[in-house]
C-alpha cells in the first residue's frame, strides 16, 4: 500500500485581495488564491492534482507510482517529496545519467525516488504511449507493477483535484475571471470546470508554441467530466521566451511586484501569469470592472 503523504495540509487556502496601482487605473480588481501555502512537502497545484492520483493508486492496490518529467520537473520533485522510495521517475535525455545530479533531481533521490533516464526519442515513444498495452507491458517489464502518472502529472483526477481551487472560491459571478498559468493543462482544466456559470478563467501559457493547449484543457476535461466547460481562453502572447525562460522584463516586472506586495513569486509559471494580467488589464480579456484572481500555483524555488 502506499502511504499518502501526512499531514493534510491546510486547506482551504487563503485568498487575499491586493490593491495594485496599474491594476486600479485599469479598473481592473486583484486577488491573490494562495495555493502556494498548501501542502508543506508537495506544494501547490501539484498537492491539489497529486492527491486523488495517489487516493486511486492506494485504493487500486498499487504500492508504486510512475511518472514522467524533464530534469527541472516541479512534478517529478513532487511526486518524490510525496511518496519518495515508492516512486519511479522517468527522466527525459539519457545523456544526464552519468552527469551531476542538479538540485531538483538531487533531491528526488535523495527522498528515494528511482531515477530511470531515457534517451529523448524513447522518452516520446513512452510518454505518448500510455494507451498502447505494449507500451504499459514495457514499462512494467523494467519497473515493476506501478501506478502511471503521465507527464506534469495531467489526467482526470488531476483535474477533479484541480477544480477544488475554484470550489473553494465562493461568491464569484460574471464579473469575476480566475487566472492561472498553465504548463501541461490540468490545472487550468479543473480550474474552469470548477467555476459556477457566468464566471471565466484565463490560462498564460507558460510554454512557446504551445497551441496544442487548448486541445489538451478540452481532452482532460472530456476525460473528467464528459463535457468540456466553455469557459476559458488562453493567453500564448506571455511566455516570455518559453519555459523555463525569466527574460530581463519579466524579471523587473517581477521583483517590482515582489516589492509592491512583500511576497516573493515563482518565475517560470506565477510570474508570467502575473504579468500577463498586468499587461491585458483594461483589455478585452480583462475589461474595466474585472475582478481577476490569480491562482499562485506555486512557492518561489
Ligand atoms: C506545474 C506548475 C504549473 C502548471 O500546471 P499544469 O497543470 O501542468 O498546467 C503552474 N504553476 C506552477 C507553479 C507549477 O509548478
């Protein structure tokens, strides 16, 4: 059996309203959905997507979990800090078995999760092949009898755990648009499908070129819930770069609003969806009378 993580964190989390200058002369109101406190091991969206994957696995008899992810993965991290020896990480890019470890992967292992590095194309081959029964038998073959996880950690329950972020937002109408960034999807999936009628949600992606997105926000949530919301746009025009990339500008949009607010905000997916709503606020996304809350998917690294 696999032992949820302990103790359940507190939920729900806060939301606090933040009175930003550039955002009042664009009559545009912000929020701030504090997920970046939940959860002290497993932080954020990934505590929200993660706990009904890992309710499922414990109920379906699975004492491991599989799951896929980049070396700079915040899912992989999350799942290791989670359920650590019982979990296995497929690593994209066989090249980095035999180098330093660098401080994400470090610490997967450290909590006791298997690192399996694969070359790229097999990387592929495996990821996008979870329906294909040959593919599961391979990695079943290699690993052992595992609960999969797919990359970014993104299926239905991911979304169901999503959705209890708007769930815990009571009181929103049609005046009222919730932001996140997204990153694979999920999150904005539940998000939106959350949300009661008449409100919206807007997604940043935080990724270049990522116009597959949308097909993949309507997927998880045909897959959660038969039906997709209607909901929910989003935004490709504030990736700054692509993942992983802070470009100067977003950088000094960033620390400024750190300053602003006394907090601090994770680069590569909370500060882009942050700066996005600066820049789109007065617009006809977020026209004036907007309240807009954005979900802080994450503590700063
Ligand atoms: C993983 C992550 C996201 C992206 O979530 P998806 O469900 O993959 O779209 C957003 N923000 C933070 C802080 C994350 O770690």
């Amino acid at each position: 059996m696999l032992t949820l993580p302990a103790p359940a964190p507190s939920l729900p989390s806060p939301l606090t309203p933040l009175s930003d200058p550039a955002l009042s002369r664009a009559g545009v109101e912000l929020r701030l959905k504090r997920d970046d406190l939940i959860g002290d091991r497993v932080p954020g969206n990934k505590f929200r997507k993660l706990m009904p994957n890992l309710r499922a696995a414990a109920e379906a008899g699975h004492s491991r979990v599989l799951t896929f992810g980049g070396a700079y993965s915040h899912h992989i991290a999350a799942v290791a800090a989670a359920v650590g020896p019982a979990s296995v990480g497929v690593i994209r890019g066989d090249e980095l078995a035999t180098r330093p470890r660098n401080p994400s992967l470090a610490a997967a292992e450290a909590h006791g999760m298997r690192l399996a590095f694969v070359s790229r194309a097999d990387y592929r081959r495996l990821r996008d092949g979870l329906d294909d029964p040959a593919v599961r038998e391979e990695l079943r073959r290699a690993h052992g009898r595992c609960w999969i996880v797919p990359e970014g950690g993104s299926n239905a329950l991911a979304a169901r755990g999503a959705a209890e972020t708007a769930a815990e937002l009571t009181g929103l109408g049609p005046r009222d648009v919730v932001c996140c960034a997204v990153g694979t999807g999920g999150t904005l999936a539940g998000i939106a499908a959350g949300l009661p009628p008449g409100a919206r949600a807007l997604g940043v992606a935080a990724l270049r070129g990522a116009g597959y997105l949308e097909g993949e926000v309507a997927r998880l949530q045909t897959a959660a819930w038969g039906r997709t919301s209607g909901n929910w746009a989003i935004d490709h025009g504030h990736h700054g770069g692509g993942y992983g990339r802070v470009q100067p500008e977003l950088e000094r949009f960033a620390a400024a609003f750190e300053a602003r607010h006394g907090l601090r905000v994770e680069r590569r997916y909370v500060a882009k969806a942050l700066f996005a709503v600066h820049r789109l606020a007065g617009g006809p996304l977020l026209p004036p009378g907007t309240r807009v809350t954005v979900v802080v998917t994450g503590p700063p690294d």
